[in-house]
C-alpha cells in the first residue's frame, strides 16, 4: 500500500469536488395487482412488514416506511383478505389515504401516531364497524373530529393526547360513548392529581417535622461528637477489661466445679463456690459497665452522623415540595 504524506492527503481532500448526497430514494408508484400475493409483494417493497395473527388475520405495519409510501399504495390493503391491525405510525399519510383504510371493513386496531390526519380523514372511518382501537396522538384531529368517532359500535380505546381537542371535547364524547376509554381522560387526571397532591402535602408536612428534628440534633449534638467519641472509647475499654474478667473467673469457676466433680473432696467444693460468686459479680460487673456503654454508643453515633441526616432531610423536603407543585401544576393552581 502506498503511503502518502498528511499534507497531500489533506490537499486532495480540500481540492476535490465536493461528492453530491444520494438523492431520496423515490418509492415506486402504485400499481395495481390482481392477487394477494401480488399486493404482498409491493407492501414488502415499499418496507412494510406483513404478520399473520392467526391462520387468517394480518397485521400491516408501514411504521418505519416513512415517506416510503404514499396514499395511493394503501390501496394495496384492499386487495389482503383480512387486515385487522393496521400501523402507520410517523407516516406521510394523509386524510385521502383514510379513504382507502375506511374500505378495511374488519380492521380492529388503527395507528395514525404522529401523522398529518385532520378531521375530515376520520370521517372515512366511520363505516369500521369492528374497529376496536385507535391512536390519533400528535395528529390535528379536533373536537369535532372524534365526535364523528361516536358512530363506531366496538371501538374501547381512544388515544386523543397531542391533538387540539379540548378537555370539553373529551368530555363531550364521552357522554355520547361512555363505553369508549379515552386518553387522557382530564377528569380521571384531575381525581389522580388531587390524591397525588393530598399525598404530597403530607409528604412535605412529614418532611419539615423530620428536617427541624434533625436540624436541632445537629445543634446540640454535632458539636459535642468528638467528646461523646472520645467517652465511647473510654467506655469501651472498660466494657472490654470487665468482660476479660468475668471471661477468666468464669473459666476458673468451671475448673474449680470440675475439681470438685472429680472427686476433689470439701476443699474443692469450697474452692468452686468462692469462684462462682467472683465469676458472678464480674459478670454482674460488666453487665453495669455494658448498660452504660449502650446508651453511649447510640448517642455518640447519632452525634456524628447528625449532619448527614439534616442533609438528607432537606433533600426529602425538597422532592415532596417539587411533587407538591408538580401536582399543583397539574390541577393548574399556581400557587
């Protein structure tokens, strides 16, 4: 391989012409087929995908074609038996294409998600009498749109958010179809987002009283750390030189039971009584040592991390302020 000089490279780089962009590629235009398998084999062209739900419906997703189709290479559906899922998700399709899906007389579920659909492509949709679902979000779809939509028998799922209708509008529809679940339902939001803020002001409440304790332990406990520490030492070391003690007059108690049980006579048994006392007060002895060691140790932990947890808690306080006005701003009180 020849190599050659940076400089030069660099030169034939700037001196060249500049190498024209691939032009779009331009989809194939309508064509009209004769059978199913001809009309599969254009869908597949264009980039769709074709699944077979079942032994007899399909599912036509065009979702990633983008400009790759256009209205008129709908009618390719017309010539599928069964389409019961149709997606066109982020598609150029139009109001007119509608008028070639409205033909799809057993489709169930409908996605037109971010597509240039208005209202007067929906009104080519009214004769889909088996349609079950369908996704309008970020379409231009209005009020008016999705009262045309009432007409449908079976249609349980209705995605409205993104779009110009109005939360009157929803409400509206959903009086003439209360059969129909539609998203966002601003009633049911409002509901959520009234629980959320009753939540959240019990959260803040909690939050403050939680924040003021721990700010009062940082007070009075932070500056006296070192001390408490310094105590708790001292205490343990004496907690650790009593239990070595009642450790070894323990163990001298045992030997001296043992003696005894060997046979070792009155002189024995003596000897084990005396140290079974002096192993019980030693061990009396750390208990007292050990109960006041206890208390020390807790209050010498929660001195030094008594900072940490008034930090702690005015993050917790807040996130339930920021829930609270999250929540506040969702129910459009300002406050």
């Amino acid at each position: 391989m020849t190599r050659y000089a940076p400089a030069l490279i660099l030169f034939a780089l700037f001196s060249a012409p500049a190498l024209a962009a691939d032009p779009p590629k331009v989809p194939p235009p309508y064509k009209a087929v004769s059978t199913e398998a001809e009309a599969l084999a254009r869908i597949e062209e264009l980039g769709g995908v074709v699944l077979r739900a079942n032994d007899i419906a399909l599912e036509v997703d065009f979702h990633h074609t983008g400009a790759a189709i256009t209205d008129d290479h709908l009618q390719y559906l017309l010539s599928l038996k069964a389409v019961a899922v149709l997606r066109l998700k982020e598609t150029v399709v139009t109001d007119a294409g509608l008028a070639h899906v409205g033909k799809l007389t057993g489709l169930k579920r409908l996605y037109l998600e971010k597509t240039a659909i208005t209202d007067a492509g929906l009104k080519h949709l009214t004769g889909l009498k088996e349609l079950e679902y369908l996704n309008l979000f970020g379409t231009k779809v209005t009020d008016a749109g999705i009262t045309q939509l009432k007409a449908l028998p079976k249609l349980a799922q209705l995605f409205v958010a993104d779009t110009q209708v109005t939360a009157a509008g929803i409400a509206a529809f959903q009086n003439a179809a209360p059969a129909v679940r539609v998203v966002p339902d601003p009633a049911q939001e409002r509901e959520r987002a009234k629980a959320a803020l009753e939540t959240a002001k019990t959260a803040v409440a909690n939050a403050e009283e939680a924040l003021a304790t721990a700010e009062k332990d940082a007070a009075e406990l932070a500056p006296k750390a070192a001390q408490l520490k310094k105590e708790l030492d001292d205490a343990t070391k004496l907690l650790n030189d009593a239990k070595k003690v009642a450790d070894d007059l323990k163990k001298k108690a045992d030997d001296a039971a043992k003696r005894f049980k060997d046979g070792g006579g009155d002189k024995a048994k003596k000897e084990a009584d005396e140290a079974k006392q002096k192993a019980d007060d030693a061990q009396k002895a750390f208990q007292a040592v050990q109960s006041k060691t206890d208390p020390l140790r807790q209050q010498s932990a929660k001195a030094g991390n008594a900072k940490k947890r008034a930090e702690d808690a005015k993050l917790t306080l807040e996130a339930a302020r920021q829930s609270e006005a999250d929540a506040r701003k969702r129910l459009g009180d300002s406050r």
